[in-house]
C-alpha cells in the first residue's frame, strides 16, 4: 500500500509543505449562460414569428389580394360594361343588389354614380391603397419550413448550454485539464498562443500526445470563470515558446504621429514576442469580458 492517497491531486514537485500548486476548478460563467439564453430567445422567437406568417400572416395579405381581384373582375368590369352599353343608370341597382366578399349587402359605388376607386374602397376598410401582394403555397410553406428549422437549431442551442451545466476547466500542480479532456501535463506543452486572451479570453496550448500526435488544448476565460489562474499556472511551469500580442505603438506625444517601424518591420511575425527554450515568466492580463 502506498504511503500516499491515490485520491489527492498530484502534488509539485518542489511542493514539501502542500501549499503550491491547490487544484482550480472553473466552472462556465453567467455570461456564457446569457449570451446561450439570448441565442436561444432569438431563434425560437423567430421560429413563432415565422410560423405566425405561415398560419396568419400570408393568408390575410392574400385575403386582401382576393378582395383586390374581385374589386376589379367583378365591381369595376360590371361598372364598365354597363357604361359601354349605355346603362349606366342600372349601376345603382345592380350595386345596391351585390353582395362583398365579407357578405355584406351592397357593393362599392363612386361618387354621384362615377367609377368606383379601389384606394377609396380600401381606405374604407382601413387597408393600404396599393395592391396587395399574393403569396404563392409555395412561400406560405416556406415559412413553416424556416420556422422548423429555426426552431431546431434554437433547441439545439438550449441542450448545448445544459451540457455544459456540469463541464469544468480544472488545474492542478502538474497538468491541466479542458472540460471533458484529458489531463495536459505542463511538461507536454511546448508552445502557448495568447494572441486572443486580451480580447477574446482565449488562450491555446500546444502539446504532443503520449503517441506523439501534435495536438491543442483550449483555455477560454469567457465560458470558464477563473481561467485567468489557469493560464497563469501554466505560464508559470511550462517551458518552450509563448506568442503574445504586442499593442501598435501609441503617437507621439503633442504631433499625432505614429513612431516610425521598428527595424523588423519587414518582419512577416512582427506582432507577436516568442520566449523560446525557457520558462515562460510574463503572467497575463485578464480580458476584458462583458459583464
């Protein structure tokens, strides 16, 4: 049996007092939850509004587009073929006898016995004067098809979010390690790209499996609350190449200008400062997140 419980996390080498190294575990932050929740909002309240279009929306513009034809098929082609005919002293009569297609007694009639107008009809029914557009089957299924479709992706989104309830981004004195991943020894790790940290709270690990495969482990302080100690852990123990994002210059004081390039201007990796073949000492900043 050994001397040592096998359940406690592995312990820095140089750790005689157990006070370096305490494991860290980073659970997903309230803005990943927000930004998850709003995704999921936005896609099922457009799901509802295209569906509402599907159900209701086409089908009332093309009601007004049947009531648009029968203005002119049936109310203005009997007003001009009674004028063509010379009785339009009938007109009246024949209007006062018809039926709208609400069921209403009564068709349209101009003023003083004119031809009737169809932007005074629709005024009338508190519709635009223009002719209304008709809507195909075609683009009323379409609408459902979009509401399908959007209403998928937005559950998607939502079984996403609660699969990463329980995920976290742990460290200990040794390793790391990403949510749902195996542990990366600091000792694997010969390059990490902090480019993204200032801005996007990404930070990314490069390392070769036992087998030798290259491969890349994630540190995101956006979804994970705390990874900043994370990054600084591995900072702190790796040794090999960091790439850091270097600020342009600012102008000169009192001219507005810009000092001019540095002598590696030419240089197609200015921009970025790799610390190679030695331990990496710079800590990071932490990243602007949104509240």
């Amino acid at each position: 049996m050994g001397s040592e419980d096998d359940s406690q996390p592995p312990r820095h080498p140089d750790d005689e007092a157990g006070t370096i190294g305490q494991p860290i575990e980073c659970r997903p932050t309230r803005w990943f939850y927000r930004r998850m929740g709003l995704m999921v909002l936005l896609l099922l309240g457009l799901s509802l509004y295209f569906f509402y279009d599907g159900k209701y929306g086409y089908p009332k513009v093309n009601e007004r587009a049947d009531v648009y034809d029968w203005f002119h098929d049936e109310v203005l082609e009997t007003y001009q073929q009674l004028d063509e005919e010379g009785r339009l002293e009938q007109w009246p009569e024949i209007a006062a006898q018809g039926t709208d297609p609400f069921g209403n007694q009564g068709w349209p009639v101009g003023q003083d016995g004119s031809e009737p107008r169809w932007p005074n009809y629709a005024a009338s029914l508190g519709w635009g004067s223009d002719e209304p557009k008709r809507f195909s089957p075609e683009e009323i299924q379409e609408q459902f098809n979009w509401g399908i479709g959007t209403m998928v992706v937005g559950l998607l989104v939502l079984a996403y979010a609660l699969s990463q309830v329980p995920t976290r981004l742990r460290a200990d004195a040794v390793s790391f390690t990403p949510p749902r991943g195996k542990p990366i020894r600091f000792d694997q790790v010969h390059k990490v790209d902090t480019r993204k940290w200032k801005q996007k709270g990404l930070a990314y690990a490069h390392f070769k499996r036992d087998d030798g495969k290259p491969a890349k482990g994630t540190i995101d302080d956006l979804k994970y609350g705390g990874a900043q100690q994370v990054l600084d852990r591995l900072l702190a123990n790796f040794s090999g190449e960091l790439i850091e994002k270097v600020e342009d210059p600012p102008a000169t004081e009192g001219t507005g200008e810009t000092p001019p390039p540095a002598d590696n201007a030419d240089d197609p990796t200015a921009g970025a400062t790799a610390v190679s073949d030695q331990q990496a000492p710079p800590t990071t900043t932490t990243p602007d997140r949104p509240a």
